[in-house]
C-alpha cells in the first residue's frame, strides 16, 4: 500500500488566495483526519471524518476553513481566503475503524508545507 | 481536551545509550500511543498501550504506563543514528474523541 498521500508537498501563495490541500487515505480506512502543525501550538486537530461524514470540526479554526470528503479515498481542505497565519504543516491522516471510545492508530502523510505571504 | 506533556523537550545522547523520554497527562485516558517524526515527514506510530497494561515492548523500543501518576515512558535502547527525530505521545481520553498530541521531544544522536 502506498500509505496515505497528500499534494501538494509544498505550497506557496499570497495572502487573500485560495488554497486546496488535497488527501487520499490508505484504501479501506474508515477514518480520516486533517491536523495542523505549528511550533507556537503544536498539533491540532481541525476535522475528522467517519464513513466520508465530518464527526467533529470544532478544531476548524473560523469559517475560512472548510473540508469535504466526497467520497471514501479522497478529502479536500480548503482555505478561503487565505492568511499568513495559517502558514503551517497540514497533515492528513486515516486509521481503520471508527471511534469505539478510543482510537487505534493512526497513519499519517508526509504533509503540505503551506506558506502565506 | 488534554494534552500530553513530553520531558525533556529535547535530548542529545551518543550513539549506542540508551534514550529515555517521558509524558505525562492530567485526566483518566483510554489509552496512550506514541509517535515518531523524522524531520520534514509525517508521525508514524510506534507503539500504543491501554490503560490496563504497565508495559509493551516493540524491537528496541519499551513503553511503560503508570495510570496512578498519570505518566508514560518512552525507553529506546542501543540507540542508532536512524533514531534522531521528534518523538510524540498521543492520548485517548475517557469522554473525548480527540486523539491529542503533546509537544515532543527533540532526541538528536550523536554518532
């Protein structure tokens, strides 16, 4: 398997555009997650889907942010428009099953370096 | 939700010591798992223990979890080069469906 893959690797653009982050997780994985890292706050979680249903967004840090998971390999995140503070790592990540009062673990893509000028 | 808190937030060691590093967390957890990310890469999961287990071992790597002082271990031996990288606890928290990630700890060998 090719483990979950993310694109772009690198983005750059300027403040006030649209960003797409795009992921397809490992094939028949039921969970799929979007995580943000920065040094000042670590890792975040922003969204997380179950079956391509979003369960929880209250990490999606205000309404710029957006995510969709049209269907069971492929999830995009959204930002609109964009900001220098949302410069960052963007990580997705899938794990097999769904929530049963614990997760099991979690597989990770090498993410999506993002900067805003 | 609660985070895990790693110690040291970083550490240098010779190639071949051995490389201990700790997490510990405030409320009850479901289980604990820990991660480790290469620079510039994303987190692979190394290891993940429950809340009744006290310890699990995987190659080189020992984790310990002490639920009564709320902490984990994490126990690399014979260390390699290869091992330099950020190492991460996750935690499942009774209540709470966020898998949090603390803040890492930076180990550097030395060869």
């Amino acid at each position: 398997d090719a483990g979950v893959i993310q694109s772009p690797r690198h983005e750059v653009t300027e403040m006030g555009q649209e960003v797409t982050l795009r992921c397809k997780p490992i094939s028949g994985h039921n969970s799929l997650f979007w995580y943000r890292q920065t040094m000042m706050r670590g890792l975040e979680l922003l969204i997380y889907f179950n079956n391509n249903v979003p369960i929880d967004d209250s990490g999606m840090p205000e309404d710029r942010f957006s995510a969709k998971m049209p269907n069971a390999s492929f999830s995009t995140l959204k930002i609109q428009p964009s900001e220098p503070r949302d410069s960052a790592v963007y990580f997705c990540a899938s794990s097999l099953g769904a929530y049963t009062g614990f997760w099991e673990k979690l597989f990770f893509g090498s993410g999506t370096q993002l900067s805003v000028l | 939700s609660q985070q895990g808190e790693e110690d040291p937030q970083a550490l240098s060691i010779q190639e071949g010591e051995n490389a201990t590093m700790n997490c510990s967390y405030k409320t009850s957890i479901n289980n604990l798992q820990w991660y480790r990310q290469n620079s510039g890469r994303g987190l692979v999961h190394l290891i993940l223990i429950r809340s009744n287990e006290r310890e699990k071992h995987s190659g080189r790597l020992r984790v310990t979890l002490d639920t009564s002082k709320k902490s984990s271990s994490l126990l690399i031996t014979a260390s390699r080069a290869a091992d330099t990288a950020s190492y991460f606890c996750a935690l499942n928290n009774f209540g709470n469906e966020k898998l949090t990630f603390g803040t890492g700890t930076r180990l550097t060998i030395i060869p």
